[in-house]
C-alpha cells in the first residue's frame, strides 16, 4: 500500500500579501516531486498549508494514506501528523535544549511510531553513524550538518508514508548538501515514502527527483514531468543557470 | 577552642534532611517555572492548602497526613490542569502572560490565603502522627523522624517525577514544550496538552509537599510566603528545566542553611543561602545542571 498527496487550486495569503494562488500540484505513491523555487515564491507557505500550520484560503488538500482519503484542510498539525505525514521544517525546528536521542525519541510521539521505536531507531543509527556517537550531546550544539541528519532522522522516527522535506539544503556546505539529498533518497527508498521536497539548489534536488513543479511569485510556473524536462526547460535554465 | 565536630556532622545531616524536603517544595516549581514557562508564584499557597487538607482530615479522622496527601494529589492534579486552562485562555493565549499572568498568580496567592484566614483564622495547627516526636540515635548522630520521613517521601515524590519526565513520551514532551511549540505539533503533540498536563502535576506534587511541611512544622496561612524566595532560588540555582539540578541545589541550600542556623544563628540562614545563590549565578548562570 502506498500513499499520495493531491492538491487542487489552492490558494493561500498573510493577511493581505498573497503568497499561493491557484497551485494544483499531486505527489503520487511512491514518487519523489521537486518543489522548486528561489527564495519568497511561496514553497515554504505551500508546505505548511499541507500540515495545517497555514489556512488555506480556498482550495482542497486530499492525502491518500494507504488507501485512505483524508481532507486536510482544517485539520491541525498534530491531527495530520498523526495520519503519517511528517516535516522536516525549513531551518530544522530541533529541540536545541534536548540530546540527540531526546529529539529522535520524541520524533516517535505519535502511537503508530511507538511500536517501530527500535527498529526505525537503529536504521537511523545505520544511516546516520554520527548520531549514533552523539546520542547524548545536545542538539543545539551540533553542526548545521548533523543537524540536519537529525531533523532527517526524528521525521523517519515518526514512521510517515509521506515525507516533506522543506529547504534541506539551507545553510549547509555543498558537500553536506549532496549527503542530505543522498540520505533522503535512501530514507525514500527504505520505507517506500513518497517524497515532496522544497528546494533551491536545482541541480541537487533534480539528481532525486521524478518530476518536479517551478513555482514562481505563488504560481506554478512549470510542470517537468521528468528530470529530464526539467532540466531542458527554458524558464528553469533562466532561474537557476542565468542562461 | 576545639571545632565541635559532633555539632557540626549533625548540623550537615539536619540540612541533608531539610534539603530533601526542600526538593518536594521546589518540584512543582521546577516543572511550572523551569519547564512550562509560567512564573506560579502561587505554588506555596497551593502547600498550604495541601497542609490544611491534611490537617482536617488529621484532626477529624485520624488519618496520616501523608497518605491524605497521596490520595488527594488526583484532586489537586486537576485543579492544576483547570487553572492552567483559565491562564492559558486568559493570558497565554493573547501573549499577555509575562505581566499580567504574575498578576494572576498573585491574585490567586492572596486570596487563597485569605480565604484559609476566615475559615481557619491565623492560629497554628499541627498534626498528629506516630512519627512526629521520636529520634532514632547512632551514636551522636540524631535523626528525629519528623524530618526522616517527609525527607524520604520528598525523595521518592521525586524520584517518581524524574522517571515520568524522562522515560515517557509525555514527560518528554514537557521537557520540549518551551523549546519549541510549533515543532511539537509537527511530533504530533498538543503544546496546550503537554502543559496543562505538566501544570497539573506540578500543583498535585503540593498537596504532597504541603502534607510533608505541616509534618515538620506547625503551619499557619501566610506560612507559604517564608518560601516563595527559597523555592525560586532552589530552582534557578540548580538550573531551570533540570530536577536532577533542583535536587542537588535543595540540598546544598538545605545544609548551608543548616550549619549557618547552628554556628551563626538562624537569622543568618537566608542570607547566606542567597549568598550562594548569587555566588553559584555569577560563575555559573545557567545554574548547577542548566542546560
């Protein structure tokens, strides 16, 4: 069984700046999208309009988690945790104050996670060695790196069927940031999630990518229905390569 | 002069078991205060009237102070969890809790202690129990019960709130839930929840501490005031957020306090102990175990 996410004419405002108009965009089982952007077109808004931390104005946000249809939209973020959507936020959100295993045991919060504590905990430990030898230091004062394995691995201790990934890249060394998108895939691929990452870093987010969506000034722009249209596509190549 | 060795060992003891009793006082503050973020300035009025409960059913029942406090801690467990509801409806809620919930909770202090005033009036009451009087003896060493036994149920009333905190799910929610609300909600967890529920624990541990102080001494309403001071400091010594921390710096206050009372006199006990306070924060702000 697998689980997707489909969203129809959404629309989306501060007050009275409107940052999402009209976006429809779907996530299918098993798919990893790319949700790309320069910085204030309105991803970020996008991703908290799916876990209810952001109304929609208008629009309907319908996930399907193994076989069951749910509505989003007015739900909060603890009750669409609780379906098995998870976040990993833009600028990671770790509890600064607890240690490495606090924030992963706390990751497992909702019941369904519970159960998975041990196995879901030693994959983490697995594929990410470091925060095994960590385990006990606090989270705030790790490397901007390391944080981001742990914001990767609390989100994978809440055992979802679908992953958001918000803006993993920011604020790391590009070297850090091929092994976050690496470890992502390699979480995708383990628990056969669905993936819907915001990105910038075009060239990293497209190597994972199945397809991806262009959002520019709250629209989407582009639909890439394979990297490969992304990469040959006219707009993306002005946005990112300045060609 | 010789140093009267004997004096001092049993002054160290007398402040160990002080200290122990001091943890009961501060734990509900630790939680409300280090965890939560709420300055509950009326903690101790809650103690006392955790010590009139279990003076009255004392007096009219026989019963023991402590049990009474154990059986009425769901009580006041959910007294906790409805004051923390007015406050997070009247103040949190609206971001207006810095002043105006200090407010609250001094209003909630005086007119509880009002109120104890015209029911019980301003005379002292104790209470009855086989352990109130006797001192067991080894050698020069005094250990009276009155202070043996509130000491060893503050240790587990503590013990028993250090295992919820870390080794379960809500515990540890509470310990996150100052960090950051909105990455909790992404755990799946109600911030308002975690804290009405960590409220509600804080107060029923004062229904407890409230039996373990009238136990100790004989109580009347403004009784509660004499802490308000000490409990903050215990509290902001050991290291916000951290029981293991409030433990320890109960402790030490609780001795310092102690030898100051025996070689100096007990007017200089407060003095010193804040000494401490200011001496421990000028080195280490964060407190003993801050994190």
């Amino acid at each position: 069984m697998a689980s997707s996410i489909a969203i129809e004419n959404v629309h989306a405002a501060y007050g009275a700046v409107r940052v999402i108009e009209d976006v429809s965009l779907r996530v299918d089982a098993g798919e990893t999208v790319a949700l790309l952007g320069t910085n204030g077109n309105g991803k970020s808004t996008l991703m908290k309009c799916i876990m209810g931390i952001v109304r929609p104005q208008a629009g309907r946000i319908v996930a399907d988690i193994d076989g069951q249809k749910h509505d989003l939209v007015g739900k909060t973020p603890e009750q669409i945790v609780d379906l098995g959507i998870a976040l990993v936020p833009e600028g990671r959100r770790l509890f600064p104050k607890l240690t490495v295993e606090e924030n992963l045991l706390l990751g497992a919060f909702r019941k369904t996670a519970r159960a998975q504590i041990k196995a879901n905990m030693d994959f983490c430990f697995e594929a990410f060695p470091r925060l095994a030898e960590r385990k006990s230091q606090l989270a705030g004062s790790m490397s901007g790196g390391e944080q981001q394995m742990l914001a990767l691995g609390r989100a994978l201790m809440q055992a979802p069927r679908i992953l958001l990934v918000d803006e993993p890249s920011v604020g790391l060394a590009p070297l850090l940031v091929a092994r976050t998108i690496d470890a992502i895939k390699q979480l995708k691929e383990h628990y056969q999630l669905t993936v819907l990452m915001a990105e910038q870093n075009f060239t990293q987010a497209v190597r994972i990518a199945d397809r991806g969506y262009v959002i520019v000034h709250g629209k989407i722009a582009f639909e890439g229905r394979s990297a490969d249209e992304l990469n040959n596509n006219d707009l993306v190549r002005q946005l990112y390569m300045g060609m | 002069m010789d140093f009267p060795v004997e004096l001092f060992i049993n002054a160290v003891i007398a402040g160990l078991l002080l200290g122990g009793f001091y943890a009961a006082v501060t734990s509900g503050i630790s939680i409300s205060f280090g965890m939560l973020d709420i300055v509950n300035i009326a903690h101790p009025a809650f103690i006392i009237v955790g010590s009139y409960i279990a003076y009255i059913f004392n007096i009219s029942l026989g019963m023991d102070p402590i049990i009474v406090s154990v059986v009425m801690a769901p009580a006041f467990y959910v007294l906790g969890m409805m004051v923390y509801q007015i406050y997070y409806l009247s103040f949190e809620k609206r971001g207006q809790e810095s002043l105006r919930g200090l407010a609250f909770f001094f209003g909630v202090l005086f007119v509880t202690e009002v109120v104890l005033i015209l029911v019980y009036g301003v005379d002292y009451r104790y209470v009855e129990a086989v352990y109130i009087g006797p001192t067991l003896k080894f050698g020069f060493i005094d250990l009276p019960l009155r202070m043996l036994v509130p000491c060893i149920s503050a240790l587990v009333l503590f013990a028993a709130l250090h295992l919820f905190i870390t080794r379960t799910f809500t515990g540890r929610a509470v310990m996150a839930v100052s960090q950051d609300q909105g990455a909790l909600q992404l755990m799946a967890a109600d911030p308002v929840r975690i804290k009405r529920i960590a409220f509600g624990l804080s107060i029923a541990t004062a229904a407890v501490a409230g039996a373990l102080l009238i136990v100790i001494q004989p109580i009347e309403p403004s009784v509660g005031r004499e802490f308000i001071g000490r409990v903050f400091a215990i509290c902001v010594l050991g290291g916000l957020g951290s029981l293991p921390g409030t433990l320890i710096a109960s402790i030490l206050l609780g001795v310092v306090e102690s030898i100051t009372a025996t070689f100096y006199g007990p007017s200089w006990a407060p003095a010193v102990a804040f000494g401490f306070l200011l001496l421990t924060l000028a080195f280490r702000p964060s407190g003993l175990l801050g994190r």
